[in-house]
C-alpha cells in the first residue's frame, strides 16, 4: 500500500459510518483529504432520510470539499471511503480531479468496478485507487447492520433490492435473482 494512504483517515471514515449506521442508514463513510493532510469534507451514507441516491456519503464529502475551497477542482485530493465507491460516485471523484480513492471493502454488487464503465475525453484517467484498509471493519459493520435491520423486521431497509452493495449477500450466502 503507498505510503501517502493513512489508516488515521479511514478510521475517520469509519467512525463516520458508524454516523449512518446511528440513523439507520446502511452504514458508510467518506471523507476528502487535500494535498497538505486537512480534511475538507465528510459524508456519510444518508439515502434513506434524503430520500435520494445523491445522498451517497462521497457525494456528500465531495459537496462540503468544494464548498470549503469555493472550488470543485479538487486536484490534489484523496477520498478515503469505507466500502468500494458505486460507478456515480466514482465518475463525480474523477470528474473533481482528485488524486487518489482509497477504500476498504468491496462492494461486490455496485462497486465501480464491476461496471468497467467506458470513460469520457474529460474524464481524469490517472486516478489512483487503493483497496482492503480495515476492509473488515467496514465490512462488519455493513453486515452488522443489516443483522439488526433483520431483527427489528424493518422491510424498509430488508428489502432484498436494499442491499447496495452486495456484502450481506455474500456473508448470508443466500442466492438471489434480480
Ligand atoms: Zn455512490
């Protein structure tokens, strides 16, 4: 793993998503890191209460980043987020010129990767990415999570289409057809 990447950042990350996962939302954390160490931005995972799929926690920290440059050129910048960023938040990290992601679990439904989207020209291609740090944590915190919503018999958030990304199915080893 490079150097540059800081585990200090992703346990902030992490503690954000324990944030979501406080308000019953499937518990992730973002946050943005300038070139000099400060942190610009967080976000946690805030779909359910926003009601919307823009409230993802990287758009979220990307939101507050920009605004505390009063710029969305964010180059220089690392998003450290807990679970493997979905194909949207990847396309808005590159597209605010960051430097590098650095997340912790797969997310092997939605993550970015799976979908090997074709970039546009504008699109900044030299974006680095690391995985796996506190991998476990993120992800047992995504499966404990879901573990309660069980419990608490929510189908709100047990919808078996809720689980966007995908580890619950692999820690149940249930089957499922879309
Ligand atoms: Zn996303």
């Amino acid at each position: 793993m490079n150097q540059a990447v800081s585990s200090h950042f992703m346990k902030e990350a992490l503690s954000l998503a324990h944030m979501a996962f406080e308000q019953d939302e499937v518990p992730i954390g973002a946050l943005i890191v300038d070139a000099n160490g400060v942190i610009i931005g967080r976000g946690f995972n805030h779909v359910e209460t926003s009601k919307s799929q823009l409230a993802h926690a990287e758009l979220i920290a990307i939101a507050q980043a920009s605004a505390t440059r009063n710029d969305w050129r964010l180059e220089g910048c690392t998003i450290y987020v807990t679970i493997e960023p979905c194909s949207m938040c990847f396309s808005a990290i590159q597209l605010s010129r960051m430097a590098a992601v650095v997340y912790g679990a797969h997310s092997p439904r939605f993550g970015y990767q799976l979908d090997k989207i074709a970039m546009g020209g504008v699109y900044k291609k030299d974006i680095k990415t690391y995985s796996g740090l506190f991998a476990d944590e993120a992800q047992g915190l995504v499966k404990q999570f879901f573990k309660k919503q069980r419990k608490l018999g929510e189908c709100k958030i047990t919808g078996l289409e809720k689980d966007q990304t995908g580890i619950d199915d692999a820690a149940s080893g249930t089957r499922r057809t879309a």
